[in-house]
C-alpha cells in the first residue's frame, strides 16, 4: 500500500483492511506489517501487540455511536423516537466497521489501558441507552420492563446485526448468508427499531408516529452527517 508518511495511520488503516478482510483473530501482526510496508521491528516501535492495534481501532469506533446518542439526546423528543432513532443509527454505525464487534469484545480483555477505555466507553454507552428506557418507563411510554436488562438486549441484537451483515467480502460472510446482501444497513436499522418499539410501547400504535417524525425531520441521515466515521476505520474499505 502506498504509505501516508505517517507510520501509525498506515499501520491502522492496513490492520483494518486485514480486520475486514480475514477477521481479527487470523490476522498477523507480520501481515499488518507487510501490508502497512513496514519491517516487523519498526510495527512494534509503534503498537507492542494486535491488541494494542485494536484497541487503537476501537477507541475511535466508540466514539460514533456514544457522539449520536448525545446528538440524539441533544435534539430531543420522546423516550420512544430517540430509542427508534439510536437503534438506526447504531446499526448503520456497526455496519461500517471493518471488524466483527462480536470478535472484539472476546479479544480486547486483557487488563490493558485500550481495553480499559473501550469497556469503560461501553458501559457509558449502555447507561445511555438504559436511561433512556427507564425515562420511558417512568412516562408511561414503555411498559414496565427492567432498563438495563433492556439496554443490553437492545445493544445485542444491535452488535448480532453486524455478525451476519456485512459488507461483500468482509470476514463473517459465509454460504448460509447469501440473503444478506439484499438488506441495507438502514433497512436493518429500522426493522430492528421497529421490533424493539412494537415490544415496548404502551402503545404500538404510536410507532407510525415515531417513524414519521424521524423522517419528517430528517434525523437519522443529519445525525449520521454529523458523525464521520475516521478515515482510518472507513477509507480502505470502502
């Protein structure tokens, strides 16, 4: 690859191009280095393991679905149309990363600092999402469900998505998958919103409302506008 003349963004951007292609658990810290056109010696004065690398790759991915949660919080509106709209949106955010978050939650545990931040990151993430179901709750919006047990769930289903979709020629596409492809990540996103809302309205009815509101005031495409992946995560894999 052609280098940018800074050592640790080729050696990230290599590392997720090899991430999206092979999974990370079958890449080498040697491929990373060959494909990034460094000598091993010189991948190690920057990242001392895969580990580091990812956690390196994580702590800018956390960022995004943690920056649309406070936009969509920032902007307002019912318990319900956020939850709708952060699901979306989180979808499409997992969707465009070039590793399986399924593979990183069993890898990045290993007491370093990167993983520290990234599970630090994501218990905020959760306590997000889980107040906003309690606000629900609490309104009379949602039914009497437990917030967090209902975070996590939401959360999952959300990181399951991103194990069967992904992207044509990404690690994780397999021959029982072959339907994927007909699916956009925004499609994904709003049947699971949809599914999610249908559960735990009051009311279901109301879910045409939530949609409609979503959409009337563009919201999901202005928020994900406004939270650029880095280049480093997206450019190679694009």
């Amino acid at each position: 690859m052609t280098g940018s003349g800074d050592p640790r963004h080729d050696v990230l951007a290599a590392a997720g191009k090899l991430f999206f292609t092979k999974g990370v658990g079958a890449t080498s810290m040697a491929e990373i280095a060959a494909a990034a056109g460094l000598q091993p010696p010189s991948l190690y004065y920057w990242f001392r393991n895969k580990t580091a690398i990812l956690g390196a790759l994580v702590a800018e991915a956390n960022r995004v679905p943690l920056g649309m949660v406070a936009r969509v919080n920032e902007i307002g509106g019912p318990p319900g149309a956020r939850l709708w709209t952060i699901i979306c949106l989180d979808v499409m955010a997992l969707s465009a990363l070039p590793f399986d978050i399924n593979e990183v939650h069993r890898m990045v545990d290993d007491g370093s600092p990167e993983a520290a931040t990234y599970w630090a990151e994501r218990q905020q993430l959760i306590r997000e999402v889980e107040a906003i179901v309690a606000e629900g709750v609490v309104a009379g919006e949602f039914r009497p469900v437990d917030p967090r047990l209902t975070a996590l769930s939401v959360l999952a289903s959300d990181e399951g998505s991103q194990n069967w979709h992904r992207p044509a020629g990404g690690a994780g596409t397999g021959p029982g998958d072959e339907g994927a492809a007909a699916y956009t990540p925004r499609q994904i996103g709003e049947h699971l919103a949809d599914l999610t809302l249908r559960g735990l309205a009051v009311r279901p009815a109301g879910l045409a409302s939530v949609r409609a509101r979503t959409q009337r005031f563009g919201l999901l495409q202005q928020i994900a506008d406004s939270q650029t992946q880095p280049a480093v995560v997206s450019k190679d894999i694009r």
